[in-house]
C-alpha cells in the first residue's frame, strides 16, 4: 500500500513541479531567449550571467518536460534543483515571500525536484517502464540463494523466510537389476530350472 501511494504522489508531483519549471523555461526562451535573460541574470548580481542564463532555460525547458514524462528523474531533479539553488542564492535571498522577492517559490520547487531526484519517479513513469523492470527482477535475483557448488564444504545459509528450504531430491528404493542367469532374468529362470 505504501509503494502504492508513493506511486501516486510521485505522478502528481512530477507533474506539477514539471509544468511550473518549464512555464518558467518557456517563459525565460520566449522573452527574448539566453540572451535577454542574461542581461537580466547580469543586472540581479548573477554570476557568469550567460552561461547562468543558457542553463536556466535549457534546464527549466528539458527537465521540466523529463520530470512530467518521469524520464530520467534522478538527473532531472539534480539539475533542477542546483537551478533553483542558484535562484535562492543569488537572486532570492533577502526575503521570504514571493511578492517581497524571496525564496519561497526557488525554494519549494528545489525542495520538490530533490526529492523526486532521491526518490525516483514512481512506478507511473517511463522510468520504471525502461529500467525499473530490470531493477526488480535484480533484486528479485539477489534475494534468492546463492549459489553453492555440489562440492562445497561448510555449513549452507538459511533459505529466506519466504521460500521453502531446499530439500534434497528423495531417493526411490532401487530393485535389485536382474542380472544374467540369476532370479528374475528371463535365461536365468530358464538356466536355473
């Protein structure tokens, strides 16, 4: 149940911190691109204000886009949030609110895309649709008894509380084989008599 719900809550999340950073990436590109939003970047006391600028929208843009897709999430939300802690620190740093200039916004989206980074996308995702699959099936594999060869000396581990002990294959009685000329062979009998 509680993988369950984190599925849910990672979709809804993903989801809405991926719309908000990519209006603002699409707003950054869209308002005159890197270059205007440099200038911008520059006036605010940003350093490496191009540089600063072209990563803010290409991050905003992409990773907003990866984190609704829930591609890729872990990177996504790295980079997500490095953006953001760039915005706290050198942009909103004076104040709290978002109508005094502060970092409140920077800060809950950070806070949000890190999580999701630590966390992961959730199983609703394309992640888990790519790799989660192999992850699972590795885990599965790991839990399992290792592998011990028929020559092995020492003590075996125990199996996992969830399977059954491995016994050993049971041993049928073996009849004796009729061997030529005793009891029970056909030429035997008839030698015999």
């Amino acid at each position: 149940m509680r993988r369950g719900l984190y599925d849910v809550a990672a979709l809804i999340a993903r989801i809405v911190v991926g719309v908000i950073f990519f209006a603002h990436g699409w707003q950054k590109a869209a308002g005159g691109g890197p270059g205007a939003a440099a200038a911008k970047f520059a006036a605010m006391g940003v350093p490496l204000p191009e540089a600063s600028a072209w990563y803010a929208v290409v991050v905003e843009l992409a990773g907003g886009i990866l984190l609704i897709l829930g591609l890729l999430t872990p990177l996504a939300g790295l980079l997500l949030a490095v953006d953001m802690l760039g915005a706290v620190l050198f942009v909103h740093r004076g104040a709290l609110f978002v109508g005094e200039g502060g970092f409140e916004l920077a800060g809950a989206l950070g806070s949000a895309a890190l999580l999701l980074a630590a966390g992961g996308a959730g199983r609703v995702s394309l992640d888990h649709l790519l790799f989660g699959r192999r992850k699972e099936r590795r885990r599965r594999d790991e839990a399992g008894l290792p592998y011990v060869p028929p020559l092995a000396t020492g003590p075996q581990p125990p199996a996992p509380a969830d399977r059954p002990a491995e016994q050993p294959p049971e041993q049928s009685p073996q009849r004796p084989s009729p061997q030529a000329g005793g009891p029970g062979h056909p030429r035997g009998d008839a030698a015999g008599r």
